[in-house]
C-alpha cells in the first residue's frame, strides 16, 4: 500500500503542501516574534533570512546524490493506483488489501 502512495503525484503535492504549510505558516510567524522579543526584530529577520540561504545550500548539496537516488528508485517497482485503473479499464475503488 505505501508503494502505492509514493507513486501518485497528485498525493505527493497534497503532502508536501501540507507540510510547508504547518512548518512555514504556521510556526514561522511565532519564530520570527520570538527571536524578535528575544534579540531584536532586525537581528530576527536577519536569521530567519539566513536559513532561507541554508535551506538553499542543503538543496544544492542534495543534488549531488540525486541521480544515483533515481536509478536506485528505478529499480524498485512501484505500482499506483492509477497505472493500475489505466490497466484494468477502470477506476480502482475499495481495493482489497
């Protein structure tokens, strides 16, 4: 079943956006009023910038492994449910598991 899941684009969006949402919008605005209380508002975007930079540098350094990671990933059959509704003709409801 969780093969499945990570196959579908669609729930892969829905789960990424629901993350950046309760990351971002949710604890950035208390973050950024702490370090404010706590060190002064320009020294609090200042960090807060600085982790956007740091966030940046985890990506690039990411993309080091990522062609390995892919033909890893290839080699690991995954099925969705919608490959497997194309297959079958149909929709796929109340799969059994």
């Amino acid at each position: 079943m969780y093969r499945k899941l990570i196959c579908d684009p669609l729930v892969n969006f829905a789960v990424l956006s629901l993350f950046q949402n309760l990351f971002g919008l949710a604890i950035g605005p208390f973050l950024a009023g702490a370090l404010s209380d706590a060190f002064g508002l320009e020294s609090a975007l200042t960090a807060i910038s600085a982790l956007g930079v740091v966030s940046a540098l985890l990506f690039l350094g990411a993309t080091r492994s990522y062609e390995s990671d892919m033909q890893r990933f290839g080699a690991v059959r995954v099925e969705s449910v919608s490959t497997k509704a194309a297959a079958t003709g149909g929709a796929v409801v109340g799969e059994a598991r």
